[in-house]
C-alpha cells in the first residue's frame, strides 16, 4: 500500500508542476497581447470635417425621386444620420427613430436620414422599421456624401448647426436609447 501512495504522491507534483508551467506560459502570452493593445492606436480620424468648417453643399435624391440640396435646411440645426440598408445597427437605429415619439424632437426637419443604399433598398427599410413620413429620407448610391465628408463606416451621425457648420459626430449605434436621444436632441 506505501508503494501506491508513493507513486500517486510523486505523480500529483508531476501534474502540479505541469500547470504550474502551463499557467506561467499563458500569463507570459497574456502580457505580450497587453502589450501589443496598449500601442494599438486607430489609422486614422473616420470624418473628414473639421469642427467649425461649413459643410460642402450637397444635392440629394429624396426617397420620392426629388432632387434637393442640403442647403435647403440651412437655418435649422440638423442632425443627419448617414445608414446603409445592408447594416444591422442602421437597422436598430432606424427602428429607434420610427418611435419619434420618444425623442426629444419636435421638428421632423431637425433630422435627416441620408441611405447609401439604392431607392428600393432604402423603401424597404423604411417600410420594415414604419419610419414616419415627416423624416426626410434621401438616397445616395453615388455615396458622393460619404466622400465629400469622409464618413467610412455606416451608421455615422453627423451633427450640424443651424448655418450649415459641423458640429461633431457619432460613429455607429449600440442599440441603446439615449445614444438615439442624443443623436436628435443635440439640435432640438
């Protein structure tokens, strides 16, 4: 009987040591990637507008097939959400903005929906999520908006004053309510 608890004692350090080692090698691999996040920095800015600089004039193609320039709504302070009918969080985002209700918005002109999607595309989005009618919604399949700006990525909210200035911007939409509230409310 000794010699069978000597042999099982010498084997629980074997195996101790053994995860000792492996525990030691993880940690030493947890540090590298430490290290490696800590000087991870973005390329770059994902907006090419400066605060303060008037925005390009731009003409769009409403969701009817009107041409209208974003200079039509100088003189009210906007708040213009660039989305793509392909993305999931324009989805939710869109889905917020039908409950316009539960906005802090009292003008359907404060908020401006530009699509990079096609009109077919864009009508189909519009009619899953039941966005109100009185929210203008324009298509831009040239994605010459997205140019002229440097958005790169979808949804992006671009927030301008009443004479046409940037103001700032939101990249992407976690789903939560009060990132929405924001998005209107910064102008309302």
């Amino acid at each position: 009987m000794t010699g069978v608890w000597l042999v099982s004692y010498v084997a629980l350090w074997i195996l101790v040591l053994v995860l000792a080692l492996v525990l030691v090698s993880m940690l030493r691999n947890l540090g590298t990637i430490y290290e490696t996040l800590q000087t991870w920095r973005p390329v770059h800015d994902p907006i090419k507008l400066k605060v303060g600089e008037v925005v390009p004039a731009l003409t769009l193609t409403s969701i009817t097939n009107e041409t209208v320039s974003l200079t039509d709504h100088q003189g009210t302070p906007l708040a213009v959400a660039i989305i793509s009918p392909g993305c999931e969080p324009c989805h939710d985002l869109a889905k917020v903005l039908a409950r316009g209700e539960a906005l802090p918005q009292t003008n359907g002109e404060r908020l401006i929906i530009i699509s990079v999607g096609s009109g077919a595309e864009t009508q189909s989005l519009i009619d899953e999520v039941g966005l109100h009618k009185d929210i203008p919604v324009y298509c831009d399949t040239t994605r010459s908006t997205a140019e002229a700006w440097g958005v790169s990525s979808t949804p992006t909210t671009v927030l301008l004053d009443e004479r046409s200035t940037f103001v700032r911007h939101i990249v992407g939409f976690t789903g939560e309510e009060h990132q929405a509230e924001e998005v209107v409310a910064a102008h309302a």
